[in-house]
C-alpha cells in the first residue's frame, strides 16, 4: 500500500499489524522473536513500537502471514490515523459518505483538501468503495473513527435513541413534519427520527439539528446522507454548527418533535450573558442547573402539541435550585413524565439517567389552572442481585415503559397528581413517589427457604469430600517450573486482552450465540456486558479482540484484583486488564494449573506492588512439576474447592434475600402475633 508522492511514512502499532494479519496480537509479538527479518520499529517507545506499513506489509506477503481476508477499507484505515488529527480524519471519512451518497448540493462546512496526502487517500477510498454498499462502506469508516475517539464522543446508544423514538410516537400520535435535535453529534436521534417519519409521510420529514462541534455536525449530515433519509439535495435536511444556547441556528423551530441528549454539567454554557432571553419562560435557569436551560430551549422550539424528549442526569429532578422551574413546568403542564433509567443504559454508564417527556399545549387547547397529572416510570429493578447491576433488560424497559404512558397499571410506576408535586422540593424523582413493592408472600418464603435448603445440602456434599484431605507427611520439595519456561516450551500460549469497542459492548440479558465479555474481577458469575457473535467473530478474524476457547485459563492480572478462573463459558472476549492462558491439553491440565495460580504466595512473588496498578507479571507464577495423572487429580480436588465457594456465594445470596424478605415483614407488621 503506497502512502503517496512526498507525504510521510504510515506508521501502525503491534495491534494494528495484528489486525491487518488477522491474528492474535500475541502472534506478531512471537514474529518479532522469531523472524529476524520482520521489519525494525522506526518510531514509538521500547513499550509502543511504532513500525512502517509498507515494510510490514511488505513482510506479511513475504511470509505469507496474511491469514484472513481484510476488508480493503479497513486495510486504509492506518493512513486515517497517520494524519494525526482528529478533525482531519473525521472530516475525511465525512467526505466519504457525502461523495458516495450521491446527494447534490452539499455546503462547505470547513473542509478545504489542500494536502495532497488527504486527496490521495480520498480517491483511493472512493476507489475501493466503488464496489460497495455505501452504507456498508460509510459505517465502516465511521465506527473505526469512533471507535478512536471514543473517550472524546459521547454517541446516544442506538437502544434509547429506539426506546426515545417510541414515547415520543405514543405522545405525537398526528403526523410529524419536522424533528429537531439541538445537540445532534453524529445524528443517531435524527437517523432514528428519519427511519420512522420519513417512511410513514409522503414528504421526508424535515430534520434539524445543531452541534458546536463542525466535525460532528459534517458525519451526521454524512450518515443521514448515506442512510437514505436526506433528498437528493439535501433540502429536508438542516443541520448546522454553533453553540446551540448561546447562537441558536434554528430559532423559532416549530418543532413537532425534539430529541436530545444534551451536554451535562456545563458550568460555561452563558449563564451571564442569557440572563434575559426570551426562552427563559419558567424562569433563568441557575449557573448550576444547565440542564433546565436545555429543557426551556426545547420547549421554546416545540409547535402547538409538540413533544420533547430529553435524556437528564437524575439530580436535575431534584436539585433545590431548579426547584422554581420545575414547578413551572408543572404548572403549565408541559411536564408529562418523567422515567428514571437503570445504570448502564446511557453514557456515563455508572449513573442511571432520566427521561423527561415535555408537550407543548396544542392551538385549540386553552390554559387553566394547575391540574392533570405526571407520569412516572421507575425501570430499575428494586434489588438486582449483584452480579446483574449494570445490565439492561430493553426489552422489558421499553414494555414498562410504554405500558405506563398508555395509562396501563404497571408495575414501577405511578401517575401522580400535579398539586401532589408542588411542594417545597418539587422533588420529580420516581422511586420518591412510586408506592413500596408487595412485601413477601408465603410462596416466595417457601421459595426461599427452599433455594436455602438445596444450596446448603450440596455445600454440605461438597465439604464432606474436603474435609478428608490431609496433607502429606514428607518432606520432599517438589521441584518448580515458571509460566515463562512453560510458554517457551509450547506447552502453554499466552493471550492478552485487548481494548474493546465500548460503542458496540452491549448491557443486559446476553442472547443466544452472543460472546460474554470480562473486564476484570470477579470472574466468576454471569457477566452482563456482551459482543454480539458477528462483532466478535470480524474482530477475531481482525485480531481486534482476544476471544477465549474451552478450558482456556483466563487471569485477571491487576494484582489488586487477581482472579484465576478456568473458562467454562467460551467464547468470551478479554479486555485489557485480563489474560488467557492456552495450554497443550497433553502436557498441562487447565484446572490444575488454575489451581496454583491462586495460591496466594505465588501472587505474591510475581506482584511488583509499585502502585494500586500494579499488574501480575505471569511468567514469573510457579507450579509443581507433576506428572500429567498427578496434576488431573489436583484438578479434580480443585473443580470441588471452586464448587464449595460457588455454594457459599449462592448460599449468602439467597440467605440475603430472605433477610430482606423477613425485615420488610417485620417492619409492616405481617408477621403472626403471639
């Protein structure tokens, strides 16, 4: 691959030439050992090489390395890096889609290609594409690009932007002609949006958006583009750049429906310099609360029966410097619902977000005085168990949610009177007003107590078996092999876990076929993060992700929170933090060597203990040299010792659950009186 007259070098890491092989990242780093012809770094650290793409290139048909078949585009992608910029790369591959799109009319935004390194590697890419789908070839580039950034772009996940879309059908039920995101990013919402109205009208819907960043505003023009949602010139599409409180583009809207995910916890957003702006109808919006400054911008671009949806962070429903704006917004019966959503639905993905449903009061509707009702909907489970916090039901969400904005009873929520709110606090958070879940009932006692009854009779077989063990009398010291002589012996192979695509890791109840994945300990337990089995099988072909087989011995190796476990669940996909040990099923048994990975003295050997960091180096763990029969007995002794703390951990669960169950009974009086 030629990088073009005068222009400098592409250089691609370890993981990159990894990718483009379509192996493991551990197979490049066994090339470099091996091959004294593979190609020297020309750039990086001693820790992060950095090497040339022609000569790597060059080296893997040389040696005839290239063992699966790479997309031609991805193949380009390092030369998208290797401009160095992130609005240089963006703009690039924004270029893209425009161009296959085949849409007319498009208005610069900024991007002038004056280097010819960027004209080269457009045509190249138009060159490649041509063969294409353009929505195959786009979304390629565009998922790698945010895949880079990812800790620069918060995107809305394609699962509430669906959940966002259908609160906002049930509450606009007449025909939407125009859509506005004020904070669009790349435009899920308004490809959401696209997808829904601009199939049910005989005209597209009209989408609007703006985004103070111009790149992003660029790769959602792009993406509706290539989606085929936008006319052929562009006509039912304006999306524009700037700074939407501040220099608002789409001024007097008219708005049927507005979605947004609006930027939180800005202390910058024009407090000062807004004090008197006409949107401020509920009142000025404190330095604090930005966020209600989103929600009157909203409401302030909604048409007569408009709706607005807007993702919040849960303080804003409670915090007491809004308190006078949200009573406003009651007031007026703007405010329809407000639906609390679990951990793990939306970035940051430790804090569980609110929806807020706003609609404007329609032409032939007249104002009265405060009345009616608020909805709200809480979709967090009152006590997930501990290895399910973080997950995400959608579908059971979406159900619940849709049920209580039909007026259905359902379980988590509650329709409260708006005089009920108008408080002091004019506290709107749901779990404050949803009435306590039933207490227990006999059944789920019996339940209960059954579940504690099985899992204390097998802990009992168990440690009956355990309890037998004696340790030997003699003295004899077992001669030690290390990890690193075992490796260099082709008796065992160590992955590495890699950095994942948290765009596309996925929360919740994983699906059939789908590939658990494990970030670190504990690793026991059902994991709740997940890869579907297409990404995980483009990224093992790429050599983007680590993907475990049966028996693999998977460590987690931050020595603050070490874990051996043998991996019975394969596939699973390890991130950073975690390892895999591959062993030679002839010479090591996997469950014997979990075994004596555990031990604490060897973690302590191996441990640098330089800061809370700190990782395990593995080579340097310890075991028994025994023979293949003696090291199968050792296992089997230690399936029975991971069994007995499996037992335990169940046994305190269900033990847990009725302790909550009995005090809850207590404290409501329903328990027999003497």
């Amino acid at each position: 691959m030629s990088t073009g007259a005068g222009s400098s070098p592409v250089l691609v890491s370890l993981a990159e030439i990894a990718r483009i092989a379509g192996v493991g990242r551990a197979a490049v780093s066994n090339w470099r050992r091996r091959y004294d012809s593979f190609p020297s770094p020309v750039g990086g650290t001693d820790t992060s090489p950095q090497f040339s793409l022609p000569d790597v290139e060059a080296w893997l048909k040389q040696e005839n390395k290239l063992k699966a078949t790479v997309h031609p585009l991805d193949r380009l992608w390092p030369e998208y890096e290797a401009l160095g910029e992130r609005d240089a790369a963006g703009l690039l591959v924004a270029e893209v889609g425009l161009r296959l799109s085949g849409v007319s009319g498009v208005r610069p935004t900024g991007l002038k290609i004056t280097d010819q390194r960027q004209v080269h590697l457009l045509e190249r890419t138009l060159e490649l594409a041509a063969g294409e789908d353009p929505q195959t070839a786009f979304h390629l580039l565009l998922e790698r690009w945010l895949r880079t950034h990812v800790r620069q772009i918060t995107t809305t996940p394609a699962r509430l932007a669906d959940l966002m879309l259908k609160i906002a059908v049930l509450s606009h039920p007449n025909p939407v002609h125009t859509m506005l995101d004020p904070a669009c990013g790349t435009g899920t919402l308004l490809v959401a949006a696209g997808r829904r109205w601009g199939i049910e009208n005989d005209s597209a819907v009209r989408l609007l958006g703006q985004d103070s960043d111009h790149v992003l505003v660029r790769l959602a023009t792009a993406r509706l583009a290539v989606d085929g949602l936008a006319k052929s010139d562009l006509s039912n599409i304006s999306l524009r750049t700037g700074d939407t409180l501040r220099a608002d583009t789409h001024s007097g809207a008219q708005a049927d429906v507005v979605l947004c995910n609006p930027p939180s916890n800005e202390r910058d957003w024009g407090h000062a310099e807004l004090a008197t702006d006409p949107r401020w109808v509920y009142g000025q919006p404190p330095r604090t609360e930005p966020e209600l400054a989103w929600v009157q911008h909203a409401v302030a671009s909604l048409a007569p029966g408009g709706v607005a949806v807007l993702v919040l962070p849960p303080a804003v429903a409670a915090r007491r410097a809004g308190r006078r704006i949200r009573a406003g917004l009651l007031r007026s019966g703007l405010l329809k619902a407000v639906v609390a959503l679990p951990p793990g639905a939306a970035p940051p993905y430790g804090v569980g977000l609110q929806l807020w449903v706003l609609r404007a009061r329609g032409s032939d509707e007249q104002p009265g005085e405060p009345g009616g009702s608020v909805t709200l909907v809480d979709t967090a489970p009152e006590r997930p168990p501990a290895s399910e916090r973080g997950a995400v039901d959608w579908s059971a969400m979406t159900t619940q949610v849709t049920g209580a904005l039909n007026g259905s009873d359902t379980r988590g929520s509650v329709s409260v009177p708006v005089v009920d709110l108008l408080d002091e606090q004019v506290d709107l958070t749901p779990a404050r007003h949803i009435p306590r879940t039933r207490s227990a009932t006999t059944v789920d006692l019996r339940r209960y107590w059954a579940r504690f009854d099985a899992h204390m009779s097998d802990l009992r077989d168990v440690a009956h078996v355990l309890s037998q063990l004696r340790p030997t009398d003699h003295d004899d010291v077992v001669p030690l092999i290390s990890i690193g002589e075992l490796e260099r012996a082709g008796a065992l192979e160590i992955r590495s876990g890699q950095g994942l695509p948290e765009d596309l890791v996925r929360r919740g109840e994983r699906p059939r076929g789908a590939a658990r994945v494990v970030i670190g300990a504990p690793l026991a337990g059902p994991s709740q993060l997940w890869l579907s089995s297409s990404v995980v099988t483009v990224g093992e072909q790429e050599g983007s992700l680590t993907v475990t087989e049966s028996q693999d011995v998977v460590v987690s190796v931050l020595a603050r929170a070490f874990d051996v476990q043998v991996d019975a669940d394969a596939p699973s996909v390890l991130g950073p933090q975690v390892s895999a040990l591959r062993v030679k099923p002839s010479v090591l048994d996997p469950w014997f060597l979990a075994s004596c990975l555990r031990a604490p003295a060897n973690v302590q050997q191996a441990g640098t203990h330089a800061s809370t960091t700190s990782r395990i180096d593995l080579r340097r763990l310890q075991l028994p040299r025994l023979s293949l029969k003696e090291q199968q007995r050792y296992g089997e002794i230690h399936r029975k010792v991971i069994l007995f703390e499996h037992e335990l951990e169940e046994l305190k669960a269900v033990s847990a659950e009725l302790s909550r169950s009995l005090g809850d009974l207590l404290a409501t009086g329903q328990l027999p009186r003497g």
